[in-house]
C-alpha cells in the first residue's frame, strides 16, 4: 500500500527564509512524529525550492554581466567617451566578467 506525503510549501519557504540547516528540518520534522519517506521528501523538497532560487539568481547576475561587457565593447568601439576610454575597455569589462563569473557560482555550486 503506497500513499503520497502532502508537503506544505508555506513551511518549506519558512524554513528556507530562516536558513535552516537540513538537520534542523530534519529534527524538527521526526519531533512532529512523521515518518522516515515523509521527512526524505520534505527535505528533498527543501533543496530543490533552495537550489533554484540560487540558480535564479545566477542567471540574473550572469545576464546582468553580459550586459555590461555587451555595453562595454559597444562604447569603446565607438569611443563615445574617448576620455573614459581605459575605464571602459578595461574597468567595465572586468566589473562585467566578475559579476557573470559570481553567477556561475551561484548556478554550479
């Protein structure tokens, strides 16, 4: 006989507000008397909700990197601001490829 566990995602974005470590929930969850399947899904439930908003804010910092060095390339091949022209060959590019590589952080960690 297999039943299905109901998982309450208003706790779960609680848990996740209040940076609760997975043996937190884990202990909070069999102190509530449930099961072990019951706790294995709540907290394969938790990483999965927790891992994409990490990954969600990967891709904005990613596009908010490319961005940057898109805006960069096109305002010094145009020397718009020939005076600002080192700034932005070189301080807008590497501003823009660390913020595309803190993304690929949040997204592949």
């Amino acid at each position: 006989m297999s039943y299905t566990v109901s998982i309450n995602a208003t706790t779960i974005r609680e848990w996740i507000g209040s940076n609760l470590s997975p043996q937190a929930i884990e202990e909070e969850l069999q102190s509530k008397g449930l099961d072990a399947a019951a706790i294995s899904e709540h907290l394969k439930e938790y990483k999965r909700l927790r891992n994409a908003k990490r990954q969600f804010t990967g891709f904005v910092l990613m596009a908010i990197g490319a961005f940057l060095g898109f805006l960069s390339c096109v305002l010094t091949v145009s020397e718009a601001f020939p005076e600002w022209y080192n700034f932005l060959l070189y301080g807008l590019t590497i501003i823009g490829v660390s913020i595309v590589f803190m993304g690929l952080y949040f997204v592949f960690e």
